[in-house]
C-alpha cells in the first residue's frame, strides 16, 4: 500500500505541469456552471409548454360532461385521472391543476338561464394565483362557447333562487410539495462536476499512455513495484483529484446559492460517481498506444455520452425519445445521483440504482482497461 501511495503522490506532484489539464479539469468546469447558470436566468422548472397541462375527472359521465372536457383539449394538456391520482399530480407539481366534473353536469347543460347552474371544481396550489386564474378563464371561455351553441334551443324548467351563470367554478386548494430545484445552478452544478471528472480522466488517462510510450513505465517495473501497484496508484491519484474538483465546485456553488438536501447522500453520489470515471480512465488509457489515438478514442466515448446524459443541455429541455436514449450514458446516472443529493430529496432506497450502475460500470471498464494495458 506505501508503493501506491507513493506512486500517487508522484501523480498529483506532476499534474500542475499539464497547464491545460489543470485549466480544464478545474478552472473549465466551474465556467460552464456559471455561464449556464447565468443563461437559464435563475428559472430551471419553468419549461416552455404551449399548453398548461391538468388533469381531469369525470363524475357525471354523461354526454354533456364528456364534451365539455373534449372540448378543454383546445387550451390545455389534458390527462384523465382518479380524482386521488389528479390530486398527487398537482401536489407533486406534475399537472398545473386538476378539474372535477360534478355529478348533474348534464342535466344542468339541458337546462339556460335558470335552474342549477353546471359546476365543476379546479384544483390548484394556492402559492400560484396567476395560473389558477388563467385556467378560469379558460374555463369559462369553453363554458360560454358551449352556451351559444345551444342558445337558440334553450329552454328555463323552472325558476331558481340561485343566481344562474354559465359555469359554476368551485376552488379547491392543493398545496404543492417543492421538490424541484431552487434555481438554475441547481441545474448546472451536477454538468460542472461531469465536465470536472471528464477533464480529469482525460488528463490521468494521457498521461498513462505518455508514461508507456516514453519508457516511464518500463523503468518503473525494473523498480520492486507490481503493474497492480504501478496502476493502484495512477488510479488513487485520478480519485483523489476528482474527489478534491468535486468539493472545490461545490464550494463555488455554494456562493451561488446551491444548498444540498442531504449532505450524506450528496457523498455517497460524489464517491460513486469518482469510481466510474477512474474506470473510464483505465478503460481510454488503453484504447490507444500514442496520446493522439488514446485522446481521440477518448473524447469519441465522452461526447456522445455527455450529450446524451446532460451534460451539455439539461435533459429535461431534450425530446422524449433523447430523453430514454440517455439512459445507457453512465454520465445520465452521475448527474441523477448528484441531483439526488441536491434538491431531488432522493432517499437512500432510491440511490440504490443509480450508484450501482455507476460503481459496476466503473469496475467493468477499469477491468477492461487494466487487461487492455497487460497486452499493450
């Protein structure tokens, strides 16, 4: 174990010699977070939807009822639900709201300008006034598109103490659980991280190949070292980096109002997502006998991961094709853990999956790698 340490002590004493490793594995990580941050304006839960999606409950199954809600898919995303499913997806912030077609809906639309008016009831969180109002508005721009349809046949059954109005809207208040991020470095610092442990495998994974190609490792085995040691140690020295650009990002975020929900769960993603990328640096180490082949193999790998995984655009931007797609990019799960411990709120149940596919990706691709160095 001292033969490792050392070996890796040797590393982290060489790397501030790689100027633009160093910029690239902890100065070029903490840029995109800002300026990502910065360009989605503080505002990371708000997405650009045409309509305002709701959910919808019919309890009056008639004619009528059935109509009225087709009829609401004019203006909004409308999704049929129970009325306990409608009320947890506007509690979890899924749906914007949710309406409940009251029983006599059908009768009453039989019926103008006199006896019990038709209702339904609105479900919304109370905190946002100004989209329950809009969703009222709609809802009374459909009720009186259906009025005038029928106004030329209408006919009173009798007179009514209540004053008659065409739809009668009974609020209902829902208050949602916030769960999503507090602002866009939220967003941003989980692709901070990814770019940070991209710059570090690249540099450790270079600078192996170096290591081979100029001799440096030949010498090092005529020392009383193993090549599990010689490797034991590159790999201590790419952990401990990646450990100390997650901790130095988290930091900067902090400046910038990132708070983590739970501060274990956040090391227990940061821990998994340093052994998978030590992994890749083995596994690119050897996919190449000079550094241009190794870096181009490298970034071949890393790219089209990054993009699908979120590390360039958020996820929650791309369409849903993309979005299923990135779930066989390792970089997908890293940001998902180091989301859990941000404002995910993930328990420790639910980082089970993602850490376990990182840490066996990450020691799949190290065995690979290690097999791949022994036959160079």
């Amino acid at each position: 174990m001292k033969q490792i340490i050392a070996l890796a002590r040797k590393d982290l004493r060489l790397m501030p010699r790689n100027k633009g490793g160093m910029f690239f594995t902890f100065a070029w990580p903490i840029v995109l977070m800002v300026l990502f941050g910065f360009a989605f304006g503080g505002n990371a839960n708000e997405g650009a939807q045409a309509k305002v999606g709701i959910a919808v409950v019919d309890d009056d199954h008639s004619e009528a009822s059935r109509q009225f809600l087709t009829g609401l898919e004019e203006s909004f995303e409308v999704s049929p639900m129970t009325r306990a499913e409608a009320e947890t997806a506007v509690r979890l912030g899924r749906r914007a709201g949710y309406i409940v077609v009251k029983p006599g809906f059908g009768v009453a639309s039989q019926r103008m300008l006199a006896g019990p008016s038709k209702e339904v009831e609105l479900g919304v969180d109370p905190a946002r006034p100004a989209e329950a109002g809009m969703i009222e508005g709609l809802l009374m721009k459909q009720a009186g598109t259906a009025l005038l349809t029928r106004f030329t046949a209408r006919g009173a059954s009798g007179p009514s103490t209540d004053a008659w109005q065409p739809l009668k809207i009974t609020r209902n208040a829902v208050a949602r659980e916030r769960r999503g991020p507090e602002n866009a470095f939220d967003v941003t610092f989980p692709q901070g991280i990814v770019w940070g442990l991209i710059g570090c495998v690249m540099t450790f994974g270079i600078s192996l190949v170096t290591e081979r190609t100029h001799g440096t490792l030949v010498r090092l085995r005529m020392a009383p070292l193993t090549r599990a040691q010689i490797l034991g140690g590159k790999a201590l020295a790419c952990f401990i980096t990646i450990m100390l650009v997650e901790v130095i990002l988290l930091t900067v975020a902090f400046g910038f109002g990132v708070r983590p929900s739970s501060w274990g769960i956040l090391a227990l993603a940061g821990v998994s997502s340093a052994v998978c990328f030590v992994g890749f640096m083995m596994l690119i180490a050897s996919l190449g006998k000079t550094e241009q082949t190794a870096s181009g193999a490298g970034w071949a790998i890393l790219m089209p991961m990054s993009m699908l995984g979120g590390a360039m655009v958020p996820q929650f931007v791309m369409p849903q094709w993309m979005q299923t797609v990135g779930t066989i990019s390792p970089i997908r799960w890293v940001v998902l853990a180091i989301e859990g411990g941000i404002w995910r709120q993930f328990t420790l149940s639910e980082m089970v999956l993602p850490c376990a596919i990182l840490i066996s990706v990450g020691m799949a691709c190290f065995a690979v790698g290690t097999r791949g160095l022994r036959e160079a």
